[in-house]
C-alpha cells in the first residue's frame, strides 16, 4: 500500500547483501500494489533473501524505509 504519491524503490538482497534484482524504482500515486517475483526469481536458488522498500513522498520529502527477511521456495 501506498498511501500518498511516492516515489517508491523496492530492491531484493542476498543473504550476504549482494542486491540481486530491483523489483520497483518508480513513482506511484497513492493506492494498492503487487508486485509479480515469480520472473525474476527465476534465475535465484531457493534460500532466504532479504528486501527493502523506500518510499519517499513526492509533496513532503518525508521518507519511508522498510527491511524483511523472506524465504524463496521453488
């Protein structure tokens, strides 16, 4: 979810902080987003990754940033 036009980047790191695929780097207006990993993780190994998402507000500057863990089955 974004909840006011943002610029949003959304980038997914190896377990050694190598950045493997960037996912997002646009900006979005203010609404609900997914985003489809099954392409990209294509050419990645199963394991635990890790992903950040920033989003920056266009009007105010103010910053979002989140980090999580997450683990790819295929």
């Amino acid at each position: 979810q974004v909840p006011v036009d943002s610029r949003v980047i959304l980038e997914v790191y190896s377990i050694t902080g190598k950045k493997v695929v960037e996912l997002v780097n646009q900006e979005q207006q203010a609404g609900y987003y997914s985003v489809n990993f099954g392409s990209s993780s294509s050419k990645l190994a199963s394991g635990v990754y890790i992903y950040r998402i920033v989003a920056t507000e266009k009007a105010s500057g103010n910053n979002y940033s989140s980090i999580k863990k997450m683990m790819l089955l295929k």
